[in-house]
C-alpha cells in the first residue's frame, strides 16, 4: 500500500526547496556579477599574481585594485 502526502507535508516540502533555492541565489549572484561586470580578468589576475610575503604590501594592492576598479 503507498503512502500519500498529506497537503501539510507537500507545503513543508516546497517550502524547504524555496529557502533552498533563495539561499542559493544569494549565493550566487556576487559569481554571477563578476562574471557579467566585465572585471573578472582583473580581478583573477589581481589574485593568481599576488605576492603573499608581505600582509601590508597585499593590503596596498587591494586597495589599488579597488580604486582602480570603481
């Protein structure tokens, strides 16, 4: 014999797939404006070229990076 869902669980169950797919949205709207805004380039060479020996030096670069960018 099969168990049918009740009208309480089918509401639990679109609810959880609706948080899931807002969080999920969130998650992936900063992804998907790099990738639309033009800066990706910059911004991956920025970070795969990076010198990591000095905190401060990276820092300043960042700033740069962020002046440059705005």
């Amino acid at each position: 014999m099969e168990k049918t869902k009740t009208g309480l669980e089918n509401a639990a169950t679109t609810f959880t797939i609706l948080m899931l797919l807002a969080s999920l949205n969130s998650c992936a709207n900063p992804c998907i404006y790099l990738i639309f805004s033009g800066q990706l380039p910059k911004k991956l060479v920025a970070l795969l070229c990076r010198d990591s020996s000095d905190p401060k030096d990276s820092m300043h670069e960042e700033v740069q990076w962020s002046i440059i960018c705005t």
